[in-house]
C-alpha cells in the first residue's frame, strides 16, 4: 500500500476522531461557531454564477501574501469570481475585511475525502491556485481526479521540509505531479522542487515584496499616538509562546536606561492576550489590554496589543521592531512588513522561514540578529538612543523591500494562459464541466 493510499484510508476511519478535535477547538475558540459547519465542506454561502479561481492560504502570512494578486486578479478579470479559503479564524477575520469586491471567503474543509468532494461539489472552481506549500493529499487527488488546473504559487520548501519529504521521494513526487504549474518563491525553493520531482516550474519571485504596506486606522494611530505622548517606545511583533517572557526580561534591562519606556507587545495569535497580561503582571509590571478597551496611561509599562488586523498600526507607531516566533523553533514572521513601514528590525536566530529576504537585508545593513534577553536589549537601545543609526537601518530596509515589486507582473504573466482559457469558455452559470455528485458523509 502507498503512503498516499494509507492516508486516504486512515483518513476515513478517524472521522469520529477528527469530529472530537474539531469540537475541542471550537471550544478553545480556535473554530468559528457560526461558520463551523464549512469545516465539513458545508458551504457558508451560494455559488455565485460564472467562472470562479479558487485561491486556498493556509493562515494568516500566506493570506496576506497573496492579497496584493487577489486584488490584481479582481481589478483585470472583473468577470471572474474570487473564492479564499484559510484554515484560522485569524485569517478569517483579516480576510472578510480586506477582500475586494468579486471575492468572498470559506473556511477550507479538513482533509477527508467526502467533505473535500462535498466542498468541490459546491464551488465548481474553474482554477486553483495553491498559496505556498500546504500539501493536503485527499484535496489534491480530488482536484486533480476533476482536471481542474492547480497551480501552486510562491512555493516555499523550507529546509525541514525538504528534508522531511526526502525521505518519501514517491509521495511528494506524486503529490507534486498534480500541479500544472509551479512558482517557486526563490531559486533554492526552485532547486528542491526540481530535487523533489515537480517537472513543471516556472519562475522565481516572493510575493511578500510586492504586497502593500500593512493598514492603519488613521484615528487609532493619533490616538495611541496621543496617549504616548513623547514616551520612548519599541514594538516585540507577532510573539509566540514562550518569548513573552524575553521580552519582559528585555524590558527590565531597557528600562534602567530608559525610565519612561514604553514596550508593545502584539501576539501572533491574539487569544493569548490575557494569558500574556496575567503573565506580565505577576512579574511585577503595570500592563494594559488592548481588546479591553485600555489605552496605555503614563504608568502603563508593557501594552499588550491583542486585537486582530492592527500590527499595521504598531509598525507605524514604534520607531524599532523586534520580530517574533525567532527566538523559537518556528521560523520567523515576515520583516518586510516593517521594513515598509518605518521600523529599524532586530530578530532572533530562527528566521528560516524568510532565509532569504534575511539575507538580502542582511548584506544591506538592514537588520540585526540578537538571540537573547541581553542582546536583544542592547541592539534596541542602541537602536533608540542613536537617531543617525535607526534612520541608516530604516532606509535600507525600505530599499529592500521596494526592489522587487515587478513580482506580482511575473506571476500573472505566468498565470495569464490559464486565466485566458477559464474566462472565454465559461459559460453564464457554470465555471466547469458537471461532476457526478459524491455521497454525502
């Protein structure tokens, strides 16, 4: 038996099981109550008529990624409907508000085969575009076993992955086989493709350079802005578990220097808010809760900004950026974000994820990487106390980031013979051919 067919039946005996960890998560809050049912492949909303592109990011960085090509694709191609699906409720969120019109947002389903087919039933889609490296095996045969073109955009093989999938050379090879196309986000992510058997690649380029610059409440920002007054502050971004507690050691360390010192905390994952307060709190620091409602006050601090959709707003507030989920086994969040937007950036040591967008800032003096509470503390004060220095580190960061925007002309250059074909011979009602219809699960 291959691993793929081991799969697609282990897939199907744990339907009990999956069914308890979704209902765990609901409890958690990690599902939506009021969408849960698309979890199943039960869609939340109708099939518009026409031809429809589907577009699957798995959470919140991929999504944001590829929001400057959904935009581009409803500005040329009015006639098409735009389907995004994500699997957080993060992403959810982000996505119902900064979609353009012509596009619209599910839930993806979980990966057994009848709530994929029940899923597929519904939407019809003409194209899929497969955003990065989400290789769900039961969605990929179902979609390929319907011949709708699937291509797989700014293709991200991390050296763990890499090394993971090597070791079952005929699954991704098969897995990969179903892509029509494969656009590689670098000429490493191109070499393992190649390596791990994709025969269809075309070319290189992030679409991180080319989205737009995080959004901000303009209000928001002259309030916090007003609250601040003239405090010196500096920003710990997208944090994850476990780095909460450097950065309150970072704060320690700041603040001898800097009495005044204002440090903004934004989690990854908002929910972990109150967990983090609590935690600052009983280490002895005055905290304020953003999704409270609290402004920071002149006593205020560490402000714990848990709210969804404002990291925007922070960059544009905080002169310097630390970046989270790098001083862990993760991999790093995007830094161009804040490279867009003002911000001197310091991370840790664990930046796979964007080796490469670190490299190139790297060899611009763009960026700095401080691995402790120590160093850390000494690269952001250096970073406030000295203005020549943040503004040298500011600009080239915004170089960096503003050198490759022809990226997103390169992928619908790649993309247009599809979109060619879908588009014309769509007829009124109808994005593809007629499927037979699947038992229901």
């Amino acid at each position: 038996m291959t691993a793929l067919a081991l799969y697609r039946g282990i897939s199907a005996a744990a339907a009990p099981l999956i069914r308890l960890l979704l209902a765990h998560r609901l409890r958690t809050a990690k599902e939506d109550p009021a969408r849960y049912a698309e979890r199943f492949g039960i869609a939340g909303r109708p099939r518009p008529p026409g031809p429809l592109v589907w577009l699957h990011a798995a959470s919140v960085g991929e999504s944001l990624s590829v929001l400057v090509l959904i935009e581009r694709l409803a500005a040329e191609h009015p006639g098409l409907n735009l389907l995004v699906t994500t699997g957080t409720v993060t992403s959810a969120r982000l996505m119902e508000e900064r979609l353009p019109a012509g596009a619209m947002h599910q839930y993806a389903p979980v990966d057994r085969l009848p709530w994929v087919r029940r899923f597929l039933d519904h939407w019809r889609p003409g194209l899929a575009l497969w955003i990065e490296s989400e290789f769900w095996p039961n969605m990929l045969g179902e979609i390929s076993a319907r011949r709708i073109p699937l291509i797989l955009v700014n293709a991200r093989i991390s050296t763990r992955s890499f090394d993971g999938w090597r070791r079952f050379p005929g699954t991704i090879r098969s897995l990969l086989d179903r892509f029509d196309l494969c656009l590689p986000q670098t000429e490493t992510d191109r070499e393992r493709l190649a390596a791990l058997g994709a025969r269809r690649i075309g070319p290189a380029g992030n679409l991180k350079f080319a989205a737009d610059a995080l959004p901000a409440d303009d209000r928001a920002l002259a309030a916090l802005r007003a609250a601040l007054g003239d405090r010196p502050c500096w920003l710990a971004a997208s944090t994850h578990p476990g780095e909460e507690e450097v950065i309150a050691a970072v704060h320690r360390l700041l603040v001898q220097r800097l009495p005044r010192l204002v440090t903004l905390i934004v989690p990854r994952h908002p929910g972990r808010g109150p967990q983090i307060a609590q935690m600052l709190a009983a280490g002895g620091m005055s905290v304020a809760l953003r999704s409270t409602g609290e402004m920071p006050a002149e006593t205020t601090a560490v402000y714990v900004a848990d709210t969804v959709g404002e990291l925007g707003l922070f960059y544009r507030l905080a002169p310097v950026a630390f970046i989270g989920g790098s001083l862990i086994t993760h991999g790093g969040q995007n830094l161009l974000e804040p490279a867009k937007l003002g911000c001197a950036v310091v991370h840790g040591p664990d930046m796979a994820n964007f080796a490469a967008i670190v490299a190139e800032m790297r060899e611009a003096g763009a960026t700095e990487t401080a691995g402790d509470a120590p160093t850390i503390a000494a690269a952001v004060g250096r970073l406030l106390g000295d203005d020549a220095l943040r503004a040298d580190r500011i600009a080239a960061a915004a170089k960096v980031a503003q050198r490759k925007a022809h990226i997103l002309d390169t992928v619908m250059t790649a993309l247009a013979p599809w979109l060619a074909r879908l588009e014309p011979a769509a007829p009124a009602g109808d994005a593809a051919p007629a499927v037979p219809r699947h038992a229901r699960a």
